[in-house]
C-alpha cells in the first residue's frame, strides 16, 4: 500500500510540476481506495493547497489581485458550505459523488 501511495504520488507531483495541473485528479482516487472518502478528501486538499500556495510564492509578481479577489468572494462562502455539507453527508453518496464527478471532470481536459 505505501508503496503504491508513494509511486502515484510521485507520478502526480511530476505531472502536475511539469504541466501544471493533473495531480490531484491522480491522487484522489487512489488516497480515496485505500483510506475512504473522509480521510482522502482533506489530506488530498492540503496537498493541493501546499501545492498552490508554492506556484504563488514562484510567481507572486505575475498575480492579478483584482481578479483574485473577485474570485474570492463566491469562493470563500461556498467553500465553507462544501465543508459543512462534506460532514454530513453519507460517506456513500460522497465517495459516489466523487467518482463521478472526478471522471466526468477528468475527461474534460483531454478534448
């Protein structure tokens, strides 16, 4: 199993390193399998916020931070409601959810 985790992680730090985007919809899926819904969903976030948050410090002067913060606003309240919604929401339907969503998604990048 570590192993494994190991291996897709490495291929999703390199994809999305080299391409810029790709590795969490490698990763979520595979944390998902062996650890279930409520553990890969959070840890699979930190990970793509620690991973953002490093492209922003490279690129801090390229910000557009009025675009930034029109973003924001829908953003910010709606992330927490995905949050609260995230807790209470049968783990069934979620991980449901997730894989549908993650194909359906997925398969938009590669028109």
């Amino acid at each position: 199993m570590y192993f494994i985790l190991t291996l897709v992680g490495l291929v999703a730090g390199t994809l999305s390193g080299s391409v810029g985007f790709g590795g969490g919809m490698i990763l979520l899926p595979v944390i998902t399998y062996f650890y279930g819904v409520e553990i890969a969903v959070p840890v699979s976030t930190i990970a793509q916020m620690m991973s953002n948050l490093s492209r922003a410090a490279m690129g801090w002067r390229q910000i557009h931070w009025r675009q930034v913060a029109w973003f924001l606003v829908p953003a910010l309240p709606l992330t927490a409601l995905g949050a609260f919604g995230f807790s209470v929401v049968d783990k069934t339907i979620m991980t449901r959810v997730l894989c549908v969503s993650d194909s359906v998604l997925g398969d938009e990048g590669q028109g």
